[in-house]
C-alpha cells in the first residue's frame, strides 16, 4: 500500500466509530471473497464488533478491514489498524493482529495507522495526519536507561544459585507479587473497556474507569498529586486516590531519604547517609535483625557496589507500575544526570513527612 492510498483511505477510517469491524469496498460492492474473507476475520477476532460496510471511491482490489484503535490514556489519540485482504493468507492470523492492536488500550502503538503485513511476522507502521505523543525515554538520561534494563533483570533472577545471605529475603517475592497484582488489575481494566467499547460504540469516560480502579492504579490526571509519608513510613498519593507507592524495604528506604532531601542529592555522596538510611531503614521494618540491616546498609552505600543502583531502579519500577501515564510517572521517579544530583520531580511543598523523619534532616 503506498502513502498516498493510505492518506486515501484516511477519511474512510475516520467514519469508524470504536467498537465496529469495518469492511472498506470499491464503490460498496462486497464480492463473495471478501465478504467470506471478512466474515471470517470478524468471527475469529473473539470481540461483540458490529460489523460496517464502507464504500470507498478510491480503494482497489479486495478492500481493507478495519478497526479503531483508543487509548485511555490521552483522550486526543486518533488510530488504526487496518487488514488489506490482498495480504490474508491465513484469516485467523489477521484477527490475531487485529485483536493485539484493540485490545492494547493502556499502551497503544503511537503511529496513527497500523497496517498488517504477514511477511516474516511483522506489521508495517506509517504516520499519517495527527501522531499521538509518543511513549519514549525522552527526559531519562543513558544512565537511568541502563539501569532499568540490567538491574531489573538481576533483581529478578530468583534461580540464582548463590543468593546472598543479606538480600531482603522478602524483596523478589514482593516485587514479582506487585507484578501479578497489576497484571490482575491491567487485564480487569482492559476487559472492562472493550465491554463498554463494545455496548456503548465509544471511550468509556475516565472518572468511571477511576472509579473502578480506585487506589490501585493511575491512569492520568489534570495536576500533581502531594505525596504523604504515614507514621509506619508507608508512602501514599492522597490526590491519585489515595493510592501507595508499593516498594521493596531497601528500595521504600532509598525512596524516602530522597523525600527528606528534596533539593537532591548527588549518588556519589551517598556514603554521607549511611547514618541517616540505617535509622529509616529501622523505621520501614522495625524488628529486623540488626546485623543484616547494617550489612544492607553497608553494602547500599558501597561505591563499587550495585546495591544502590538496584534499588533506584525498583522504585521507578515501583512508580511505572502503578501510574500508567508515562510523562505523569516520571515526576514520581528518581532520576538525574550522571555524576550529578538525583531527585524526585516535585516541589518540596508537596512532599508531607512525620515528625520522625523530619527530625532526621
């Protein structure tokens, strides 16, 4: 399909409505192939779509089917995914590449149009008119990158033969429970909104799917929310309903020094807190065995160490897996420049700590 068939096809796409399949003909005129082709592809997607047929001056050959594509994330995104029947050779293949791209509502492609191409497995993408914002690494620098590639992976190899007698024994159960629990929510979410999508031919309005998700996830919002520190050191978003920033004890720990320092503080001076981590430490998991939390400690503060790093990590992981909007997540994270100061992206007047903590700065 060549740009200019697609930008062709443009206001043709534009007639569809979010929960139909549409069949795009020459002039209306279905013949048997593509209406058999395009039967069998609605069946098999699996989804109540009413089907629409689309007659369209400029298209030649068998025709397209279509869907519209949404995003509970930027009410703005405008996409679509599209099925030349000249490239279907197996129909089941094309409701399978059809079915991703509906069904992926938190995180959809950015490319206003998505076209199927069976050819060794990979579809080809073209921009065409408006391009939703884009979810890259923009505003993480190389270092940051690097580190939620290799130290999640390390965190999380729980087949490792030799683990060490100091790691929270908690730590990977935890995280990989965090993990299951937003699947658990994500895929509530996700049905929930291809059922109203299906009922109702449009985007559910965010404040019912808030609702729904209450304190669990966050999906987006008009401003920042002040992040509340409770006396047991559980860290909450009062403004993003109430929700908890879950983190591991070590990585909670990290978290909240960086709350007590909100100008920042700069990753090589981090020695300068043994002190002050050991006591919040003791205060996020009163009752541990004191030689273990010093060795933990110790080896956070470490400057060949990896603990660190590890644990800086787990919060942005933390933080991502729980506030959905990507540009919204990255305020919550610790982040900065190499060699320079790291920080959480929010002014110190929304961050709101106890009395225990603010005695230590």
């Amino acid at each position: 399909m060549t740009d200019l068939r697609l930008n062709l096809l443009m206001p043709r796409l534009r007639q569809l409505r979010p929960g139909f399949i549409a069949l795009i003909v020459p002039h209306g005129s279905v013949d048997n192939h593509s209406g058999m082709l395009f039967s069998d592809i609605a069946v098999r997607l699996g989804m109540r779509f009413e089907r629409q047929i689309i007659g369209a001056d400029e298209v030649s050959g068998h025709g397209y089917v279509a869907v519209r594509r949404i995003s509970v994330i930027d009410s703005r995104f405008e996409g679509y995914a599209v099925v030349p029947l000249d490239r279907v050779g197996d129909a089941s293949d094309a409701a399978a590449f059809l079915r991703r791209q509906i069904e992926d509502v938190l995180n959809p492609s950015p490319q206003t149009l998505v076209v199927y191409n069976p050819r060794g497995g990979f579809f080809r993408r073209a921009m065409i008119g408006f391009t939703a914002s884009s979810i890259d690494a923009d505003g993480c620098d190389e270092d940051m990158a690097a580190d939620d590639f290799s130290y999640d992976n390390l965190e999380c190899n729980v087949c490792s033969p030799m683990p060490s007698p100091y790691m929270e024994p908690e730590s990977e159960e935890s995280d990989d429970c965090l993990d299951n629990e937003k699947k658990i929510w994500v895929d509530r979410l996700t049905s929930l909104v291809l059922q109203y999508v299906s009922h109702f031919h449009e985007s559910p309005p965010m404040h019912v799917l808030e609702r729904e998700i209450r304190g669990k996830l966050m999906l987006g919002a008009d401003g920042l929310s002040d992040i509340h520190v409770s006396n047991d050191m559980r860290i909450y978003l009062p403004g993003f309903n109430e929700m908890e920033l879950l983190m591991t004890p070590l990585a909670r720990t990290v978290y909240l020094l960086f709350l007590c320092y909100p100008d920042g503080i700069v990753l090589k001076n981090i020695s300068d807190y043994t002190y002050l981590l050991g006591e919040i430490y003791s205060m996020v998991k009163p009752g541990c065995d004191e030689r273990l939390a010093c060795q933990s400690i110790a080896e956070l503060v470490d400057p060949m160490g990896e603990s660190l790093q590890q644990k800086l990590s787990l919060t942005r992981r933390a933080v991502r897996r729980q506030i959905l909007d990507p540009d919204m997540a990255k305020r919550y994270m610790i982040s900065g420049t190499r060699g320079g100061v790291y920080g959480i992206g929010v002014d110190a007047s929304m961050i709101k700590l106890p009395d225990a903590l603010t005695r230590l700065r």
